[in-house]
C-alpha cells in the first residue's frame, strides 16, 4: 500500500510498513532526528510533531493513518527564521539537558495557533513531560512567545 503524504512541505509517498510509527519514519527514512523517542506509549511527548496543523504524538502514529496529511516536524518549524516559540525558548534560557525541547517548542506552537494569548492554566494542559523539571521556564517561555506573536501581528 503506497501512503502519500507531505513532510515539511515535500509531497512524499511510503511503501513500506502501514503499521510503522511516524517517529520511525522521520528518524530512519527521512534523516529528521530533531523529534525524539522518549517513551513509546504517547505519555512523555518527546514524540511530539504537528498533523494538519494539530500536536500529535508520532511514536504511536501509524504510517497508515497520514494519508494525505500534512505532517511539520521541528526542523521545519524555523525553516524560514526561528518560530517565536524557539526565540523565546532561547531568551528565557529554557533547555537543560535538551532531550524533549522539540517536543515542548511544537506542543507550545500548537497551544498558541489555538489560544494565542493562553494563560497559566491553558500551559498546563501541556502534557509533555520534563524530567529536568524546567516547567517554571517553560510556562515563562510560553507567554514571551505570545507577546511575541502578538507584537509581530501589530506591526
């Protein structure tokens, strides 16, 4: 069964294991290894990429089910100049041993497309985990990058 889909903007097809995760497809087909193996069960959202335009979890995400979808990883989410998410990250000094900041950076992208000025209890509906604990950075990061968007939408 061939599986068309777009990756970042490119028209691709697979032919290979419908049941295969996403986060398989990227790390070992596509050479896109910016989005993490954390947990396998969908809990940690290491995983974390966006699938028409929503945050999904790609290590439960079969191949099967992208047909046609448009699927945006980190590495494309600056392609054009850091997203305001990563300028933010990057000003609040938000990683420290790094290991689920793509999976954060796109769950935070996602929470601002929909609730673009969010408050501290729409942050915590984020369910990615950090095991450094850096959540205090995190929620910080997340209403910078608002004011960032919302500056750049006034400009």
């Amino acid at each position: 069964m061939t599986i068309r889909f777009r990756l970042n903007g490119a028209e691709l097809q697979f032919d290979g294991a419908t049941d295969m995760p996403l986060l398989w497809y990227l790390r070992d087909y596509a050479g896109l290894t910016g989005t993490k193996f954390g947990c396998g069960i969908a809990a940690c959202g290491a995983c974390t990429v966006h699938v028409d335009g929503g945050a999904l979890r790609s290590c439960v995400l079969p191949m099967q089910a992208l047909a046609g979808k448009d699927i945006r990883t980190i590495e494309d989410l600056g392609a054009n100049g850091l997203h305001a998410v990563q300028r933010a990250w990057i000003q609040e000094d938000v990683p420290q041993c790094g290991y689920c900041q793509s999976g954060q950076i796109m769950a935070a992208a996602d929470l601002l497309t929909r609730i673009p000025q969010p408050t501290d209890s729409d942050i915590a509906t984020i369910t990615n985990i950090c095991r450094c604990g850096t959540y205090p950075r995190i929620r910080k990061a997340i209403h910078r990058a608002a004011a960032i968007l919302k500056e750049e939408s006034t400009a």
